[in-house]
C-alpha cells in the first residue's frame, strides 16, 4: 500500500509540468528584466527573467505581458514563446 501511494504521488509530481501548459518568456538581453502579466480579469503577476534565462507565465486562455522597464508588451491567446531583444517583447 505504501509503494502504491508512493507511485501515486511520485506520477502526479512527474506529470503535473506536462499538464500545465506556459508561455516561455526568453531574455536575450545582458540585463535582468521584470516582466508582469496577467490573464484577463486577473490581478499582475511580477517575474524576474535573468539575462539569457527563461520564465514561463501562464496563458492557456490568454494574458497580458508587459516588460516593466520600457512598457513594450505583448498578448497572447493562448500559451505561445516570447523573447526580449533590447528591451522589446517580441512573439516567436
């Protein structure tokens, strides 16, 4: 019985990242950047994407990213990848 629930716990935990679908929000820029989004009707959600690193945000039924330093913002419909290039937010 402990091994079953053990399996249980252990499948949920591997599967769960599968499950859940995210924007990737790619930093190309040499700079931390603050990122807020929001999905519709939501309150604004603050991340930090380190340079060259990557965040995800997500949008299964759309949001709203906007890059905090210089405004640029982007929405998607659904989970989609976005990459900062000097300090713009662009959609692949």
């Amino acid at each position: 019985m402990k091994r079953y629930i053990m399996f249980i716990v252990l499948s949920i935990l591997i599967a769960l990242p599968i499950l859940v679908d995210a924007a990737s929000i790619e930093n190309g820029d040499n700079e931390v950047h603050q990122i807020k989004g929001r999905v519709t009707g939501k309150e604004w959600v603050y991340v930090e994407v380190n340079p060259n690193g990557t965040k995800y945000f997500n949008c299964r039924f759309g949001c709203e990213l906007v890059l905090e330093k210089t405004g640029s913002s982007v929405q998607l419909e659904t989970d989609g990848d976005v990459y900062i290039r000097n300090g713009i937010l662009n959609v692949k």
